[in-house]
C-alpha cells in the first residue's frame, strides 16, 4: 500500500560519531536514503511553515505536484 510520509527538514540531520559525522537523510529525496546524497538542495526554497505538500516523481528528482496541505 502507497503511503504519504512527511519529512519535515530541509537538510541532513548529523549524527556524530568518534571519528567522523554521519549525515541522515532529513528530506526524503537521497537515492541513497538513509543516507544524505546532497538531494535536499531540490526543497530549499520550501518554507517549513508553508502549507505545501510537494509531490515527486517516483525517481524523487522533480516536483509533479503541488498540494495545500489538508
């Protein structure tokens, strides 16, 4: 069954280990989830309190639909 999930930041979220950080993907678009591949650069100009929902294609690359959030 599809199912809509929200992903509420606009970038990675770090997870700092000993030795080197580890960035999490905090947007939902990396082809390379959990890990962050840099995608988030796509939503930067989504406003967190904007009343959007923004729909991508399956590959998650580009915008196909813009929604107001119900």
């Amino acid at each position: 069954m599809p199912r809509l999930v929200q992903f509420s930041d606009k970038g990675p979220i770090e997870i700092p280990p000993q030795d080197e950080s580890v960035w999490i993907c905090g947007c939902g678009l990396s082809q390379n989830f959990p890990h962050c591949d840099g995608s988030h650069k796509k939503c930067e100009r989504a406003e967190p309190d904007e009343q959007k929902v923004y729909v991508y294609d399956e590959s998650r690359k580009r915008v196909i639909e813009e929604k107001d959030k119900a």
